[in-house]
C-alpha cells in the first residue's frame, strides 16, 4: 500500500454521499464562510452554549440499557424551557442522550436520522448497531473539535445488538469511553459514586430505575439547573421506550428551609 | 472476436447496443489463469490456479487479503487487481476506523462495481482489466461474489472465472447443492477437485495452486504450502483419517495469518498469465 498520510478521517460530509456521484456533495458549513473570512479579518471560531441540559445518566441492566434524564432546557442560570426532549431513539435499538447545547443535540440527531436511513436503504440484513454509532459519533465530535468548532454536548449512547449490551459517552472534544453506568455534567460529581457503591450485574429492570430515581433526586437537589421533571429510555433487542415526563418525590419541609436567614450574618 | 468497427473507445455504443471496449474487458479476464471459489453455511474457500511465466520466475500472486473477514482471488490484469484490492483495503480500514465494526462484503462489492461502472462512462479512462471473485463475511453469514470489469456483480453459491474455468464450473454446477453443509475440509477438497479440472493434464501440487479460506469466527488465511500439500494429499488418499489430521493442523495453521508482500505480485509483472495483455486477437 502507498503511505497514505491519514491526517484526520472524517465522516464523509454526508451519510449517503455513497448516494451521490461525488463531484456534488453540498456543504454549508459556518467554518467555510468563516475560514474564507479569516482571510481578511481575525476570527475566533470557539463559541459558547447559550441553551444548555444538565446531566443524563446510564446503566446497564439484566435486558439491556436505561437511560434517564430531566426535560429542563436552562438559558444561563436561567431555567427557559421545562418540556425539552433531551433523549431522542436513534434507530429501533439505540438511543442517544445529551447533555449541553440543545441546538447542536438537535443538529447530531438529524445527522444520525440520515445516517439511519442511508444504512437502511441498503436494505441488505446489516444495520448500525450502538457500538457503531458510538464510533461515528466520536470522529464526528473529534472532527469538529479539530476544526475548533464544536459541538457543545456530552453524549450518552445506549443499545443492545444481538445480545451486546453497550453503554458509552462521547465528549464535545472527542473523549469517548464505555462503562457499566455513565453520567455526564454534574452526575459525573453526584450519580457516579452512587452507581459505583450500588451498581451490580442483571439488575432488574425495577431496580435499575430505582437506582437512576436515586441518583436523579439528588441531583434535583444539588444542581441548581435540574428540574423535577424526568424521563426515563429503556434500550432492549425489541426496541427503545420512552416514559412520558414524571415527577419525583422530593422533601423540602425541613427545619432550616423555614426560615432560612435566620442565622445569617447581617441579617435582622 | 472479429474487429468491431465501434470499438475504439468506451463510450461509444455499437449500433447492436454493445460496449465493446468493455467486453474486451471482459475477454482479458477470460485469458487469465482460473480462479475458483465455493461457500457453505460457515466458510468461503477460494481458490487459483498458479502459473509462472517461465521457469525462473516465481508465479503471479492472485489471492490477496483485504480484511479479517474479506479477501479476493482475481483472474486478469493482476495488475489492475493490485490496485482495486488497495481501494478495498483502503475502504475496509477505514470503515472499521469510523464505526469500529467490519464493513459487510457486500457493500464493499457495490462500491467497487460502481468504481468499476465508472470507467465504462469516462473517454479517457478504460475498465478494469480483472475479474474479482470476493469472500466475505457479513451479519447475514458468509457470501461469495464475482466483480465484473462491466461494473456488474453477482452473488454464488460457487463459481469460476478465467481460463479453462468452464470445467471447474461444469464440476461445481455438479456438486454446489451438497456444499452448504460441508465441513471446512470437505469444501477445501471440493476447491481442489475443481482446480484439478482446470488444470487438466497437470498433476495438481502447492507449486501450481493457491487456496484461502475465511470462515464464521475464522479470519481469512491463504494456505501456506505444507497445508495445501496435506490436502492435496488428501485427494489422492480420499482417507477419513486424512481428513482429521488436516482438522488437527487446521487449528494450529488458524492462527498464523499469512504476512502480505504488500508491494503486489512477486516475480514477473506481466498481466494475463503467458499472454501479453494487449494482445487482442484480431
């Protein structure tokens, strides 16, 4: 083989480029008419998220993989939007979860519909499975990072193909790992060492959601952009369940909420 | 074939609706020396007959890895073969870079038919010289295809492309319908049974043949020659206790997958074994 010098592979443009003959491949990229305009005048391509989700968490159980998440859409430290999607089935046996932007979370899952379909209109028994998702999502991810432009997500991908079972995260810069429990934002700080103390193999369906609610109330607690209203994805071989948004059971009545100033300093 | 007054280039059709550049093609593939392959349930065997151009050089190579779980035996301008197998490698490594899984055979044969499709339609370009008998693996099991240089692939159950491959056909069309159930073994011998067709009065040995085998949890090997000498062995003996000798080698050889001479064919570069590849008979 000649040496092929492989800077980066990037995804082609298109999922179904294959589709095209390949001296039409449209592109609208910010960084086309940014680049073109760096020419001339100093531009900085790093950006910054403006509607953002907070933590979704994984784990893995007897049947397959569940995946939860609130439905708030914060504006800063604003919380904006209450009713906001933030778990999306990628194909019949794969889901994506996403924590950051909600406009680049929004922008992956039409990419992934078209990379779906594109696998599917080959129509020949093979399909993408979670683990080739996963894969795709990470040089997508790392692609932009490397043009600095990012998508401003963490991403959680969960699945089940042929038994596998398969649970793992993709980073806005490109870090990607697999694990028995995943959680991403402040459930890296709060839901992990409760799924590290509590996580066992085949748990049961009941007790995985059990243990997601657990992690889930704390973090309604303690992160100031969760909300009380969740969402919990079960990824089996037969297909991916979405709950319809619920509330936890939360205890505010406590002593020191009554009357909270009460011993601070300055106060009268 | 007789001279075609429409044959000058690709792009022109006869008046009877042929391309005749690309059935020049086509010709060039028939002229190289046989290749052969046969599938069952679990394994694809491909199989060539070697030919050395004199009895200095070493033979053209014809069996080439592409993947773990794909690899092609090609009849034709090997040289042409060369390059479509680094287009496939290419396409296999990075498949398996983008999604960590490997890409299914047959998708990889549809890119290269349409690579192949598009120098029928290009003046200054021309087809590919070499016929493709591709095995592979996919989710669905194990496939064998041929890759036209008319940009046309079909799917077999057995088939055999080159010259004098229309007595490795006439015995494969005998016997494809016992092949899905035979063992790993039985169809190496079914493979080697039809070379012998192709080679007619030759006696059938390592030095004049090439075998390869890839299989449902086996990654794709060629044959070293002590194997395919145990088989052959085999043949002549038609013993059972042959048989699970070579099942005992089988495991350990398994193992070893042969390193590629990445830089092509060994020995003469000369295309169609024996003939000049341009040498199209008036």
């Amino acid at each position: 083989m000649r040496s092929s010098k492989l800077i980066s592979v990037v995804p082609r443009t298109l999922p179904e480029s294959h589709l095209y003959s390949f001296h039409f491949i449209p592109t609208l990229r910010s960084i086309d008419f940014f680049q073109s305009l760096s020419a001339y005048v100093a531009v900085s391509m790093s950006r910054q998220p403006y509607v953002t989700g907070t933590s979704v968490l994984g784990l893995i159980y007897e049947g397959g993989v569940l995946i939860a998440a609130d439905t708030a859409g914060s504006y800063g430290s604003t919380t904006r939007f209450k009713s906001v999607e933030r778990m999306k089935a990628v194909s019949n046996n794969t889901l994506l979860g996403a924590s950051g932007e909600i406009s680049d979370f929004q922008a992956i899952t039409q990419l992934l519909d078209r990379l779906i379909v594109a696998d599917a209109m080959w129509d020949d028994g093979n399909d993408l499975g979670p683990l080739d998702i996963h894969n795709y999502l990470t040089r997508v991810m790392y692609n932009r990072r490397n043009k600095f432009d990012p998508l401003w997500n963490t991403l959680i991908l969960g699945g089940v193909k042929n038994g596998v079972k398969h649970l793992g995260s993709v980073s806005m810069i490109g870090v990607h790992y697999v694990d028995n429990h995943i959680a991403t934002g402040f459930g890296i700080h709060l839901a992990q060492p409760i799924f590290r103390e509590e996580w066992k193999e085949n748990m049961t369906l009941e007790e995985g959601t059990r243990l997601l609610e657990k992690a889930l109330l704390v973090l309604f607690y303690r992160d100031r952009s969760a909300i009380n209203k969740i969402q919990v994805a079960n990824v089996t071989e037969d297909g991916v369940h979405i709950s319809q948004p619920y509330a936890l059971k939360s205890e505010w009545n406590l002593e020191a909420f009554k009357n909270p100033t009460a011993s601070a300093a300055g106060s009268w | 074939m007789f001279r075609n007054q429409y044959d000058t280039d690709v792009t022109t059709w006869s008046p009877a609706g042929r391309l005749h550049q690309v059935e020049y093609a086509m010709e060039a593939v028939k002229q190289g020396s046989a290749a052969i392959g046969l599938r069952s349930k679990t394994h694809v065997v491909l199989a060539t007959v070697n030919k050395a151009s004199s009895e200095l050089s070493s033979y053209q190579k014809k069996l080439f890895k592409i993947d773990n779980h794909i690899g092609i035996a090609m009849a034709g301008l090997t040289a042409d073969g060369r390059v479509l197998s680094r287009y496939m490698r290419s396409e296999c490594v990075t498949h398996n870079f983008v999604y960590e899984s490997p890409l299914p055979v047959g998708r990889l044969v549809v890119q290269v038919a349409d690579k192949a499709q598009v120098c029928t339609q290009r003046s200054w370009k021309r087809p590919y010289g070499v016929g493709l008998l591709v095995a592979g693996l996919d989710e669905t099991g194990p496939h064998l295809y041929q890759n036209c240089p008319s940009g046309n692939y079909f799917e077999f159950h057995a088939f055999a492309i080159g010259s004098r491959s229309q007595a490795a056909k006439t015995y494969l069309e005998r016997k494809f319908e016992s092949f899905m159930d035979c063992s790993k073994v039985e169809l190496v011998r079914h493979a080697l049974h039809a070379v012998k067709e192709s080679l007619q009065e030759e006696e059938l040995s390592s030095a004049n043949c090439g075998v390869a085998i890839v299989g449902i949890g086996e990654p794709f090997v060629i044959l070293d020659s002590k194997s395919l000498q145990a088989y052959i062995d085999s043949l002549e003996e038609g013993k059972n206790d042959q048989a699970a000798k070579l099942e005992v080698e089988e495991e350990g050889n398994a193992a070893v997958i042969e390193r590629q001479d990445i830089s092509g064919g060994a020995g003469v570069g000369v295309g169609a074994e024996g003939e000049g590849p341009t040498d199209m008979e008036t």
